[in-house]
C-alpha cells in the first residue's frame, strides 16, 4: 500500500513536469571577453575567453572584432 501510494505520487510529479517542462526552461548566457585576433585572407577571427572556455568567431576582416560576446 505504502510502495503504490508512493509509485502514484512519482507518476504524478513526472506528468507535471512534462507538462511546465516547456515553461520553465532557461537557457544560461555567458560573457566572453576578446583575448586576440588574427587576419586570415579575407576573413578575421576574434578569439574570446568564456567560462567554458575559449572560443573564436569569424568576421570579415575590414570588421572590428567586439570586445565582448554573448553565448
């Protein structure tokens, strides 16, 4: 009896929480601050520390590299 009572109530919080999963999503930015750039034929990638970890992305190289990004 207790076992099945307790079965019912995780079955229970499982359907609610499909059910808001889709409401309470949040998706975490992070900052990245530009470490350095380098021009490679027409292109210019600006590398960034985030913190996760270092990233680049690629511009066009007539373009100024951000001094921070949003990820």
């Amino acid at each position: 009896m207790k076992s099945s009572r307790l079965f019912k109530g995780i079955i229970k919080a499982a359907i609610i929480a499909m059910f808001f999963a889709p409401w309470f999503t949040v998706q975490a930015t992070q900052t990245c601050f530009k470490t350095g750039q380098r021009t490679s034929g027409m292109n210019k990638i600006c590398y960034y520390r985030c913190p996760t970890g270092t990233i680049a992305i690629t511009i066009q190289s007539w373009q100024i590299c951000p001094l921070s990004i949003r990820r």
